[in-house]
C-alpha cells in the first residue's frame, strides 16, 4: 500500500512540474499591436493585439504568463482559428481563462506588473507555437516608485524615470522602464546587483529575431496643429485618418473640420528586439530635420538649437569617417524631450535628448557613443558601447591631445577598479572568489553597462597604443556584423593586420574577467654611458615593472628629466615581471609606469624618484 501511495505522490509531482508555470518557456516570435493613445487624460490603450508564442521549453507548456506595466490592466484575452502567421487584426472568437494578478520586478518604472496566467486550449509540444490576441489598458504617468525605494530622491528619480503620457510632455521607453507591450520575465530587483540588466539581456536574446509592429494612433481634433509622433524604431511611417479612411497626412481633412475627430500616428516596425526598445515621444506640433547622417525631431520653439544639434553631429562625420565607415549602419536620430531635467537616454542609433544651447565640442561628445552605435551594426553588446566611449576618447586627442584624452578616461577608471574589487571581495589575493569564476563577467556575456562601455572602452584604447591607429582602423572597417559568429572573429581580423599573436590579450581583457594590472615598480637604477659620440652625456635607466594583478598589458613607462621624458612600452603578462631599458641626455628624475591608459586597481604605486646622481 504503501508502495503505492508513494508511486501516486511521484506521479503527481511530475505533472506539478509539467505544467507548473515557467515565465521563460514561450518566446514571443511575432507583436502586431493596435495602440491609442489620449494625451490630456494619459490613457494608453491597445484595443486589439496578436502574440504569438513559441514554445522553447522542452516541455509541454499548458499555461502562459504575459506581463504588462501596473499601471495598465488586461481587458480580454482570447484566441480563434486564424493561421499563426495572419496578419489581421480580429476580435479574439474564443475567450481564454486567465488570472491578473501583481507581480512585484523592477522591470517597469513603477515596481510592479500586472500579470495574467493564460490557460491555453490545449499543451503547446516543445518548438510549437500559439496565437493569443489581447486588450489591455491604463494610464501612464510618471512614477519614481522603484528608484525612491531605494533611497533616491524623488526629484532625482523622476530625472531618470521620466517616463510619461501627457499633453505637455509625453515620451515613453519600453522594457527597462514602461513594460508597454507584453513580456514574460521571473521577478528582478535593482536592489540585486546587475539582476535587472541581466534579466532584460536575456529576454532580449530569446527575442533577437522576433517581429514588432505597431500601429501608434494619437486622437486629436481634425483641426490643425496636427499633433506628431517620434519613435526609435527601425521603420516609422506616418498616417492619419478621417471618419475610417485613411488620407495623405498632408491633405485637408474631409468634411466638416470642427466636429471631426481624427487619429495621427505612426506605424512601428522593427525586426529583432535585441537592439531597440520600442519607444516614441508624442508633441502637439514638431519638425524635423533630416541630413544623410542624422536626423532630429523637435518643437518648433527649438528650431535654432536643433540646427545647432544637427551640425554638431555632422562636424563628427569625418573623425567617425576614419574609423567606423558607414557601411552598414544608418543614420543617428534625435528625438527631443520636452522636459530639460530629463536625463538622456540611448538605445542603439536612437537618443532621446532635451535640446538645452551648448557648445558644439559637448554635443560632439554628447552624440559620439549613439553615432558610433549607428555606424557599427554588431551582435556584440561589449563593441559597440566600448567604441562609443573609445570615440569619444579620440575625440578629446584630435581636439586638445592625447593628455586630454587620458584624463577623459580617467574618470571612468575608479569606478571600474571598484567595480572589479567588489567582484573579487573576499577572495584571497590574486584570485577570483570561489563563488565566481574568471568566465562569469566577461565582456562576451556581461550586461554590467559599467564593464560594457568602460571596459570595453579601455579594450580599445589599448590596442589602439599597441597596434597603431590605421591597424585598428582597418580591422574595424573589414568587420562585418553577419560573419561574426565567432568570439575570436574581430581578434583575427587585427591579427590579420598586424601578424601580431593577441590570442594572450583577448584572454585577459574579453574572453575572462581576470580583473585589472597592478604595476609597481621594483628596481630602478641608472648610470652615466661614456661618451662615445662626442654629442653629450647620455644616461642609461634600467626599470623592473611587476605586475601583481591577474590580467596583463602592454604598459607604457616614462623615463623623466628635468628636461624631458621618454616613454617606452613594456608589455607584463599578469603575476610576472617586465623590463625597460631607456638612454636618456640628462640624469633621470623619476619614472612613471602607465599613463593612465591601462586601467588598474591602483597607481599609488607607480612612481620611482632618484634620490641620488647616477652611477659611472
């Protein structure tokens, strides 16, 4: 009997298991979402939308979640017997059963989603899909919630999460900020170190080659002003109609204008969403100005600035021109927000931006990471935001020399060495905690945005020190997004420009986190050379560099006088020594080991002053 009743308990835990609820079995492949939207009332509202989802799980899935902002609620969901693929957008025949209940994650601006578990008809088999069609519905204001929970500001936050529908000001991100159109994703925390970013990256990645369309409808009086839409999307064409037909947007409205209410908008359309955020920004009047390589969209009131914006991007095109050809890229697009305490904000080629009078060397700057973004079109997430901040960098040497743009990198060290001592806390030294192994924060798969855009930055500061400007500018000019499908491809690419082995370099700084250098300076000595020549004294200075950290570098080391210096470079792999030999005219000073262009955990230690006349 016995027996028996413990055979029934197993039988009964796996069907528990089969159909318990897994937020990541269903990837959504396809989005056609009809949205409309009421500024002065801050409605946002998808009247009719189909999913469909595909079963990556390996098994049977009998229920699905769907996740939308808590701000908005579900209003039906259902199903009928349209081809997976219609393309129609059709009342739902069938009503499905479902159960709406929040579900606390950081995910959206305001803390919390509202979740709805959808029983399906009948088990999904692994690889097979599913239509589900959806309403739902709410208003969209601006919320600080999950930012004050943690000890921000309220001001402070609503810089950051400035996300909103409303008639002066309405602007709207998605996943991240306004879970706007449905996800699925397991409860996250910004309280949980990187959690949130981590979770989003691997939604995106499901999500990589999934369709989004979107029809973004403003309803508004038939009388001009006609209010307009901006959207970060890969494809955004504008429409409005009349009464049910749809006219030329710049056509007089049919029929009598004062009683006539029609609706302004724009269709959304963007292939994989790995790279964009669906978003958009909505203004009672606006224009745009468009150029080969940038466009920006703005409120008339603005229009001198935005000229200003626009030929600040431009005065980058031939700086960006030497190293990112606009191969297969596509122009930069500015969409300003209204609100000038709002913080920017990047997602791929796209920033939203307020237009606020500045110099055109800080909008340079300003614009360089979104540009580069726009140019280099690459599956990985470590290139694209290391060579916006690498451009920058360039930027501050061609304008004011490379000490300028040494010192830009300098305010980006400290937080990264801290960054990597928090990683290694507690492990003894020269060690990766036993919690975390060299290969879990690489720049292949890290979502850290402080590793992606600071490290990767460094990665390619360095190498360009290494291997000169034109081996690196060529390598990126033969990078082609399509044929990397291997970690090692833009490795090769260099080698192959160079004949350099960079295998060592690409191990320590991209394939694992070995962390940063720690160069110190052991010996030091110099001596008189005999005069030889007949042109002066000269004086020869031997350097021992140790490097105690875990990942290596070439180094370069300054030789100083009171006259001068002179610099060599050094490479010293990690835990080992290396050593410089340097003639100088005059008794040497000091040395200086690194410049700042190598990043590490400290520089306390990287002075050595002569105290005594050299040696003869």
């Amino acid at each position: 009997m016995k027996r028996w009743i413990l055979l029934g308990l197993l039988l009964l835990a796996s069907a528990a298991q089969m159909y318990s609820l897994d937020r990541n079995a269903f990837t959504i492949t396809s989005y056609r979402l009809n949205v409309q939207v009421d500024r002065p009332s801050h409605v946002f509202a998808v009247t009719y939308g189909r999913l469909v989802l595909r079963n990556d799980s390996k098994l049977p899935q009998k229920n699905a979640s769907l996740q939308i902002s808590s701000s908005l609620e579900w209003n039906d969901i259902g199903t009928d017997d349209d081809p997976i693929d219609c393309k129609c957008f059709a009342q739902p025949k069938r009503k499905l059963q479902w159960l709406g209940d929040p579900y606390t994650s950081d995910i959206d601006h305001t803390g919390s989603l509202s979740e709805a578990i959808v029983t399906l008809e009948k088990p999904v088999p692994p690889g097979g899909s599913v239509a589900i069609d959806v309403q739902y519905g709410g208003n969209i204001k601006p919320d600080s919630g999950r930012l004050t929970r943690m000890g921000l500001p309220e001001e402070l936050a609503l810089h950051s999460d400035w996300d909103q529908i409303s008639e002066p000001f309405t602007a709207v991100r998605g996943l991240g900020y306004v879970v706007w159109y449905p996800v699925s994703i397991d409860a996250v925390s910004l309280s949980d170190g990187n959690a949130v970013s981590d979770a989003i990256a691997r939604w995106q990645e499901r999500h990589r080659n999934s369709e989004f369309f979107a029809y973004l409808g403003v309803t508004a009086p038939a009388k001009p002003p006609l209010p307009c839409i901006a959207s970060n999307a890969a494809s955004a064409k504008g429409y409005w109609t009349v009464g049910g037909g749809t006219s030329d947007p710049n056509a007089p409205p049919a029929g009598n204008a004062e009683e006539q209410q029609q609706l302004r908008g724009i269709t959304l359309e963007t292939h994989g969403l790995q790279d964009t955020t669906p978003g958009f920004a909505m203004y009672s009047t606006c224009d745009e100005l468009s150029r080969p390589t940038a466009s920006i969209t703005f409120i008339p009131d603005h229009s001198l600035i935005a000229k200003d914006y626009v030929s600040a991007a431009e005065a980058s095109d031939s700086l960006l021109d030497a190293w990112v050809p606009q191969v297969e890229g596509r122009p930069v697009r500015i969409i300003e927000l209204t609100n000038p305490e709002a913080n920017p904000y990047q997602d791929g080629a796209a920033l939203f931006t307020p237009l606020i009078s500045a110099t055109q060397p800080n909008l340079q700057l300003l614009f360089l990471p979104t540009q580069a973004a726009a140019r280099f079109v690459t599956p990985r997430p470590w290139m694209q935001k290391g060579l916006g901040l690498f451009m920058q960098a360039i930027f501050n040497r061609e304008h004011a020399g490379r000490d300028a743009a040494l010192k830009f990198l300098d305010q980006y060290e400290a937080p990264l060495a801290k960054a990597e001592e928090i990683a290694r806390a507690g492990a003894p030294e020269g060690k990766v905690s036993a919690a975390r192994s060299d290969s879990d924060n690489t720049l292949l798969n890290t979502t850290d945005e402080l590793y992606l855009r600071v490290k990767g930055g460094f990665v390619f500061w360095m190498l360009h020190d290494m291997l000169g400007d034109t081996a690196l500018q060529h390598a990126l000019a033969a990078y082609r997004a399509a044929a990397d499908r291997e970690p090692t491809y833009f490795q090769k690419l260099l080698e192959a420009q160079t004949k350099h082995d960079l295998e060592w370099f690409f191990d320590d700084w991209v394939y694992r986190d070995r962390g940063l250098p720690d160069f110190h300076i052991t010996t030091a000595y110099s001596r008189k050379l005999l005069n030889s020549s007949g042109e002066g004294d000269q004086y020869q200075v031997t350097v021992t560099i140790q490097n105690s950290g875990s990942a290596g570098a070439e180094v370069p080391v300054r030789v100083q006088t009171e006259k001068g210096e002179k610099v060599v470079r050094v490479l010293v792999h990690a835990h080992d020594k290396g050593y410089a030999r340097v003639e100088v005219p005059d008794p040497p000073a000091r040395v200086v080991v690194n410049d700042g262009s190598v990043p590490e955990t400290k520089t306390s230690n990287n002075i050595y002053e002569f105290a005594s006349k050299p040696q003869t």
